[in-house]
C-alpha cells in the first residue's frame, strides 16, 4: 500500500510541530507571565486586608493582633489560589498537547488511510484502532523507539483528566516525578502524591514547562519514526 508518507512527512512538519511549539510558547510567554507577581499580589492583599480592619477599630479595648490571623490568610488563600491555577494552567497544556498529537492520527487515518469509498464506523474512530489498522498493513506502531514514552504521555494526559484512577496509578509507577511537587521536592523524605483529586486546579500532579518540552519531542519524534517506517515499507511493496 502507497501511504503518501512524504507528502504527509512535510505537512507534519509544517503544521503539527510548528503548532506544538507554539502552543508552548504562548503558554510560556503570554499565560504564564500572568502569574509571576503572585507573591506581591498576596502580600498587597494581607496588607490591604490589614488596614481595612483597623480602621474600623472603635475604641482603645481593639487589639490590633486579632486581626493579624485575618489579614494573613487572605494573602494567602490568593497566593494559594493563584498558585495552583498556575500549575493546574500547565498540567491542562500537558493534556492538551497529547490530544493535539491524537486529533493528527485521526487526520491522517481519515484523510490518507481509510477507503473514501467506506463509510467511517464511527465506533472505531479512536487512536487505538488506527494503530491496530496500521499493524494490519505491516505497519508495528509499537515497536517505534519513541511508542513507550508517547504511552506514558497518554497515562499523564488521562491522569490530568481524569483524577485519580488506573491511568494514575500506572503513571505513578513509572514517572513517580509527575506527583511529586517541585516546591517541596527538596524534602528526600516526601515520596509522590498517594491520590490526585483535582490535577486540573494544580494538585497531585506537577508537569512543568521542561516536561511540556519533553511531551513535544517525544511527539515530534513518532512522527518521524512512523513516517521513515511508511516509507521503508512503501519500498518493500
């Protein structure tokens, strides 16, 4: 079977790589600079909160120090806030940069690999099942050098979605780094994360922008892989 794989090699190239970096790069110049003056935001809040409670002091029986506790945590339920939409802003880019990668299989299948002559069954309109197509040409999809780490995105992309559940639970075996959080990973005492509740509000799981990047070549990297298999299977038959 011909597979056009130069043809869709190039597009690739100029449309899914270029638009998974720039993905990265809005999140890294445009979203994530919203976030940096979190600390100065917290600290103007305690310090506002602070004064519009004094100055409803009545009388000299006030003791300013009852409301030091109020003051505090209003800075700090901001911060903590601020903080976890944050991570929970690059742990959604995570999952959003694996189903980027899927929209492009379906792409491919339906644009290259399916008979227009046949109806889509849309039952068997998922990635698992154009893979299972693909090996059914000659294709081993699996054995791609770079099949291990996309499974691997796949688990982190269902874990940031879903909670807890298997995809977490496998993840945590083999990455155990993605729960752990970076602001305390300085502790060697603190193991990963026993239970993920709500990863997209930027708890349990800790993606950050090195791993985006890593998301990104492993991608860019089947890609490459399945296309070089394309054509070497295209010269064989």
């Amino acid at each position: 079977m011909h597979f056009n794989a130069g043809f869709w090699h190039n597009h690739f190239r100029s449309t899914l790589f270029v638009e998974l970096a720039n993905v990265i790069k809005v999140l890294q110049e445009r979203i994530l600079p919203q976030f940096s003056n979190i600390s100065a935001e917290a600290t103007n809040i305690q310090n506002q909160t602070w004064n519009e409670l004094t100055s409803s002091l009545s009388n000299g029986d006030d003791d300013p120090s009852d409301f030091m506790d109020a003051a505090f945590n209003a800075g700090y339920e901001h911060y903590s806030l601020m903080s976890g939409l944050s991570q929970g802003v690059v742990n959604l880019f995570a999952a959003s940069l694996f189903h980027i990668h899927e929209q492009h299989i379906m792409l491919f299948y339906k644009r290259e690999l399916h008979d227009l002559r046949v109806q889509i069954d849309p039952k068997k309109l998922r990635p698992f099942h154009v893979v299972a197509h693909l090996e059914e040409l000659g294709i081993n999809v699996k054995s791609l050098p770079s099949w291990r780490q996309l499974k691997e995105i796949e688990l982190l992309a269902n874990a940031i979605k879903h909670g807890e559940g298997e995809a977490a639970q496998a993840l945590r075996k083999n990455r155990p780094e993605f729960f752990i959080d970076p602001q305390l990973s300085s502790d060697l005492d603190l193991g990963p994360s026993l239970h993920l509740d709500k990863p997209l509000l930027g708890e349990g799981i800790y993606v950050t922008t090195s791993h985006l990047q890593g998301i990104e070549r492993t991608i860019v990297a089947f890609w490459d892989e399945l296309f070089e298999a394309l054509r070497q299977h295209e010269q064989k038959s």
